[in-house]
C-alpha cells in the first residue's frame, strides 16, 4: 500500500457508510432515487464539495451556496440522503428528492439564509439565486386538513404547467446497476482515500470473480467513479452509466 494518493487527495469529512442492501429491495427503489443517491455520493467525493467545506466549513452560508449549486446541503454528511433507499411504503418525506416537508423553524432557516444571500449583491451566486426562486421552485402552504386528492387535484395542473416549462432540463430516469457501482465507489474510496494498490483493491472488492480481472477491473471502477464526480460537479447530470 502507498500513501502518495492518499496524501493528495484526501477527504476533510467522513463520507457516511452505507448498510448492506439485499439486492430485492434494491429493485423496488424508484430509479430517480437511484440516480440522486449517486450524485450526491460523487458530490461528496468532488474538489468543488471539499474546498468548500475547508474554506469556510458547514455553516449557514455555506450550506446556501451548496443548495444553490447542487440542490443539496450538509446533511448529507448525516447521510440524509439515505432516505431515497428507503422502501416505498416509507414516509412521504422520503417520496423524491425536491419535496420537502419543512417545518416551522426548517422554514425560518432557509427564508433567513436566503435572505442573507439576496443581500449581498456582489455575490457570486446572485444569478443561480434568482433562477432558482424565480424558474424552478414552487413554494407552498398545504391546509394539512384538507383530504389529499383534493390537494392532489389542485396541484396537478399547476405542476404540470411547471413542468411543462422546464421539461427542456429535466430527465428521464434510467435503470443503474446500483450494486455494481456502490463497489465502484468502494473501489474509488481504497484508491484515494486509503491509498490501496489496485492490485490490491482487486482481491479486496473482486476476490469472488478473479475471472474478471481484479487490477483492472479495479481500475477501471475508479475511472468511472472519476467521469461521474465530474458529471456531479458541471450538473451534467444524468451522465452515461454504461
């Protein structure tokens, strides 16, 4: 084992653990919940992620800019993002990634943060701000009383307009396979962040199928773990998970 690759690439946080998933539940996950978990596991592991919590840490502006930028905040180093493998019968919180339930002290949270931000006209994130209050959220308050396919029938042509005007950026979800590459991130992790050899990341993570070559297959995991970090940080996202 050498130190060089991790003395160059280290990760200033612990990047969460992930209990053993059976490969049944796995295939009654929603796939856009799929794709989220693996963005947000690569934006973890990015230069753009890790700078910013070295410079100025996880804290309330901080924590904007990461929303702003990738749609996620720090709680992610909680692994709240967990929660999109959860089954479907789960609770609604965990339904899809841009649906939140926000209580009242959430909703004084982010309104102070972004009011913070609004501010500072000088900032940075002044253009990605306005977009997104202005082009892709719909903020809502929800009578909690009221029967839910009343509310369902209210919103459903108002988020169909809604999406009728952002379709040119959105995606349609795909099959991964979600085992394949949480040992693709497992390989990634020996490599960068323990500083293993590929040759040994082969026999630690493909012991069972020598036949397929543990060094390069090895290899060719952390490269495409690399091409999805980088897909993760321009939000070119959904990359080719082939």
């Amino acid at each position: 084992m050498t130190n060089q690759t991790q003395q160059c690439h280290p990760y200033p946080y612990p990047v969460p653990g992930l209990s053993p998933l059976e490969p049944e539940t796995v295939k009654h996950v929603n796939p856009w919940a799929v794709l989220e978990f693996l963005r947000i596991e690569a934006l973890l592991r990015s230069k753009t992620v890790m700078e910013l919590y070295r410079s100025e840490g996880p804290r309330l502006e901080s924590g904007v800019k990461l929303m702003l930028r990738y749609r996620v905040n720090w709680s992610v180093l909680e692994g709240s993002h967990h929660r999109y493998l959860d089954a479907p019968s789960s609770s609604l919180e965990t339904a899809a990634p841009g649906i939140w339930l926000l209580s009242l002290n959430n909703l004084m949270w982010l309104a102070g943060a972004l009011s913070n931000l609004a501010e500072k006209e000088s900032s940075d994130l002044q253009e990605l701000f306005e977009h997104w209050v202005g082009s892709e959220m719909l903020w809502l308050c929800i009578d909690g009383s009221l029967p839910p396919d009343l509310v369902i029938k209210a919103l459903r042509p108002i988020l169909a307009r809604q999406s009728k005007a952002t379709r040119e950026s959105s995606w349609e979800p795909t099959q991964v396979d979600f085992l394949a590459w949480l040992d693709h991130f497992r390989c990634y992790d020996l490599r960068f962040r323990e500083g293993y050899s590929y040759e040994d990341i082969g026999q630690m993570v493909y012991l069972l199928a020598p036949e397929a070559g543990g060094p390069d297959r090895a290899k060719k995991a952390v490269m495409a773990v690399h091409r999805l970090i980088d897909a993760a940080e321009q939000n070119a996202w959904p990359p080719d998970m082939r």
